[in-house]
C-alpha cells in the first residue's frame, strides 16, 4: 500500500510517498480502508520532531473509512462499518490498524470526508468548551485563528452557547468566515494590537477565556486579556513554541488559570471518548455545526498540505485523499 512516512525529520520535504506492508490486525485490533486523514498541527510537530517519535513513523492521527479487517478479540466491529478514529499513529495512508477501543461508529448524517475532518478537531474544540473552560452564556471569550480547523467549530459551538465570542484573524477572507460562524467581533491582528482592542471591546475587564491555538506571538497579550481569575487555555503552538515562563507572573496579573491542554487526556476512557464523538457527530448531522473543507490533497501530494498549513493560508480542514 501506499503511505507517508517519516525517516529523518524536517521541513515537509521529510514526508515520502512511498510502499509500505498492508497492516494485519492484531487480536484487538481492526484493519480501516481509509478514505480521508485529516491533517493537523500535531502531525506538523511530530514531522518537525518537536513531538518526538521512534523513527521512522507513518504520518497522520486522524482518519476515517471502511472497517477490511479484524482481529480476533473484536466484537465490537464487523467488515464494512464506517468508522473514524484520532490520536492513533498512521492515518496518511491506504490502510492504517486501530486498536477497536479507539475507533467509533459514523452515524447516518455523517460522510466519510466530514468524519475525518471533525474527529479531532470537533472534539478538541468540544472538550475545550464544555470542560477545560465550561463556556457560559453571556460569558465572552477570545479565540484565536478563528477561521483555523479548531477556531471555527470554537466560534460555533461558543455561539451556540449564547457566549459572545471575539475572534482574531488575518484577511477579511477570514473575517467573514468568522463571523458567519458567529463570532460577534472580529480583530484584524495584522493591522490592529489585539491586546488594546480586546481591552476596548471589553470596557477594560478583559475576557473570561482565551483558546489560543497560536503560542508564541500570542501568549504574553493573551494572558493581558484576561479578567481576574480568567483561564488561557493554550491548546497549540503554530507559531511556536511559548518561552520560558515564571508562573509568578499569573499571580500578578490577576490570578489567572493558565492550563496546555491536550485532546487524548480528554478521551483517556471509551466511555469519554464515545460521549465527545456522539456529540460532535450529532451536532453535524443535526445540521447545528457546520464544517469547512477548505482543501483536499491527493495522498502524495502531503507535504504541499502540510506546506500550505504551516504558512497560515489555509481556513478550516484539510484532507489527504487516498
């Protein structure tokens, strides 16, 4: 089969298309023809070798497709389920093996392409919502890369929720995205200091939360944003990485929460993980989340997506297609 693998790590000239063995299932295990992978940050961070892997690794943690295997443990699962899954190495490829307990069912409502792009991400912008920081109507919050794969299912969700929601972007591309998803504010962080506006738009009291997916250039004002007791949840660095931080500083800014969240600490049991998934599959299907696949990219074609991610022109999801 065809696959993206990692052998030294780099730039996106690192990912090779080339063959490797179809996977045979082990005893938990089943088998999934993959008919899309979602591409993130976190397989930017791996690739890069920020995120340390044994080398060399297939590339990818998201995917969904058509269950063509199974180990001998599993009862779960039958030939020819849809399914998805994320936070398992190996989605950038024909055929990736998943352990039964990470995979879920794709409900009627739901494609294949939509599933693979809403597993992770859906479910991160889920957890950040409702348990990092449970969001509040009338609360506001400041999402950054609001036109992002993770920022536009956070403004809708925040939305949803009766929560007014702030966003930053960088073209008016974006901005209308943004506010079509629902973000009452939109700030330009091209053009404008988004540390003053935010206090502008605030009346000076800063906000209740701030998901910061951006890290580096965004962390010190991010944390200037926040009310007393307010919460920076950084759950990304596409920026890079955050310096050296004394966490002094949090007391004298207020007393703030300042948490590095990550998703598979928030699906950690099948029980989680069903209840996250079901939800965000729900909310598609019900037609009250709205996804945008901004680009799909043939598999080889792999380290243009993660070219075209990592130099912010894209919005929204990006696929691999097998």
């Amino acid at each position: 089969m065809k696959a993206i693998q990692v052998k030294q790590t780099g730039g996106p000239e690192a990912l090779e298309y080339g063959d490797v063995p179809v996977p045979e299932p082990k005893p938990n295990e089943t088998v999934v023809k993959i008919a899309a992978a979602g591409v993130n940050f976190i397989d930017v961070y791996q690739r890069e070798g920020r995120y340390k892997l044994p080398l060399p690794f297939t590339a990818g943690q998201e995917g969904a497709g058509v269950v063509s295997a199974v180990g001998t443990e599993v009862k779960s699962f039958k030939l020819g389920d849809r399914v998805a899954f994320c936070g398992v190495q190996g989605s950038d490829a024909e055929y990736a093996a998943v352990p039964a307990d990470r995979l879920v069912q794709i409900p009627q409502g739901v494609n294949e392409r939509e599933a693979a792009a809403a597993i992770l991400q859906g479910m991160t912008a889920h957890y950040l919502l409702h348990d990092t920081f449970p969001l509040k109507r009338g609360q506001t919050a400041l999402v950054h890369a609001a036109a992002g794969g993770v920022g536009l299912l956070l403004v809708q969700m925040a939305h949803n929720i009766g929560a007014r929601v702030i966003g930053t972007v960088s073209t008016e591309e974006k901005a209308k995205l943004a506010r079509d998803a629902g973000a009452d504010e939109i700030i330009f962080y091209t053009q404008t200091d988004f540390e003053a506006e935010t206090k502008r738009l605030t009346g000076g009291k800063g906000v209740d939360v701030v998901y910061d997916s951006v890290g580096k250039t965004t962390f010190e004002k991010s944390l200037n944003v926040l009310r007393p007791r307010g919460m920076m949840a950084l759950f990304g660095g596409s920026s890079g990485a955050v310096p050296l931080f004394d966490p002094i500083v949090l007391s004298q800014k207020g007393s703030l929460f300042l948490t590095r969240p990550t998703l598979n600490h928030y699906i950690t049991t099948r029980e989680e993980l069903m209840a996250r998934s079901e939800a965000v599959f729900g909310m598609i299907a019900a037609n009250k989340l709205k996804l945008r696949i901004e680009h799909t990219y043939k598999l080889a074609d792999a380290a243009q997506a993660h070219s075209d991610l990592e130099g912010r022109k894209t919005t929204g999801k990006l696929l691999l297609i097998p």
